[in-house]
C-alpha cells in the first residue's frame, strides 16, 4: 500500500442554498461530465454526469427529477471540483469546492477506499452490477471485468491548530481499480 502523503494545492471554495426545484440547475457547467453520488431515502446510487444529464442505473426509465422527493444527498465530482448539496430543513445546503489555480493554498491528502462487492457477470449498457455475498448490490457506470472490484479516492482537507490538525472538508475525486490483497492501483499522486 502506498503511504499517505500530506499535499499542497489551491483550493477555492463556494456556498450556498436553493430549493428542491432549483436544485438541478445549481449545479456548475463545469460539472456536467462527471461522476454523481446519491443518497436518497431508500439507496445509495452512483451514477453519471453527462452532458449535464444525471443518470442511474437503479432508475431506469424514472428520471432523477421524479426522484427528487426522496434525495438527502447529492454529490457531483470530477478530478478537479465537488458540488455537494445536502438536504437541510426542506431546503439543500450547497457547497462547490474548486482545486485548481485560484483560491487559498490548503493542505490535503488522498486516501483510497474500497467500494462494496464484486463484478457480477450483469453488464447492461456500460454499467456493471457489483454485488456482495451478504446481499448488497451497487450498479457502476462502466463495464468491469467479472469478479473486479473499485476504489473511490477521497480527498480529505487539512486545517492546523498550534499542535494539532483536524479534517475541515472532503470531497470525492474518482474512482480506480481495486485489486486482492488491498492495494489499488491506478490513483494518481494530485
């Protein structure tokens, strides 16, 4: 395994809030190709961004706009940015973190974390189911290799006291192959 190692970069942040009607257009253009994560009241879903189309396997022929009644959380994320809205007092509470030239300088690291189940022999229109023998099943907007599994990078923001450093934010940055033995392979030093 790879040890962690502390990073330097720009780093701007935004926030906000919006209505469950305006929730979709609040999300930036430059996120429009991208990865989505979701969790409404009955799954958690990983989905796609495309084109600013957001799409799951779990909802085929519903669109995430019939869905918006049971949405608590939604994340849109690339390499370089995270729009984030949680759902708060019948409103959603938004945040976009932007990791590019502009902003402060912070400090982070990566960490990667293996994402449940395996590849099952299901691909369905470059999505792949990935099952765990206790039962859970997470459908992943590629097509993987039977018996594969995925890591997700997650990025996690440093804040230093006089003698301590605690985390101050987190976001999502991609995914990567996951392979035995708890070593994934693929990420990339940011």
């Amino acid at each position: 395994m790879k040890p962690l190692k502390v990073n330097c970069r720009r780093s701007k942040i935004e926030h906000g809030t919006t209505t469950q009607d305006a929730l979709l257009k609040s999300i930036p253009e430059k996120l429009h190709d991208g990865f989505v994560y979701a969790v409404f009241d009955h799954a958690i879903c990983i989905g796609k961004s495309e084109t600013g189309t957001l799409s799951f396997k779990q909802y085929t022929g519903k669109t995430i706009e019939e869905n918006l009644d049971f949405l608590q959380e939604i994340r849109i994320f690339n390499e370089e940015r995270e729009f984030r809205a949680v759902r708060v007092d019948g409103q959603f509470r938004w945040r976009l973190r932007m990791d590019n030239d502009e902003g402060e300088p912070t400090y982070y690291l990566d960490e990667t974390h293996k994402l449940w189940g395996k590849a099952v022999n299901v691909q369905e229109d470059d999505w792949t189911l990935l099952k765990e023998e206790r039962g859970t099943k997470l459908w992943f907007p590629e097509n993987i290799k039977k018996d594969g599994e995925k890591g997700i990078i997650i990025r996690q923001y440093l804040a230093f006291g006089q003698n301590s450093y605690s985390f101050s934010d987190e976001r999502l940055i991609g995914f990567v192959d996951w392979y035995e033995g708890g070593d994934a392979h693929g990420a990339k030093d940011y």
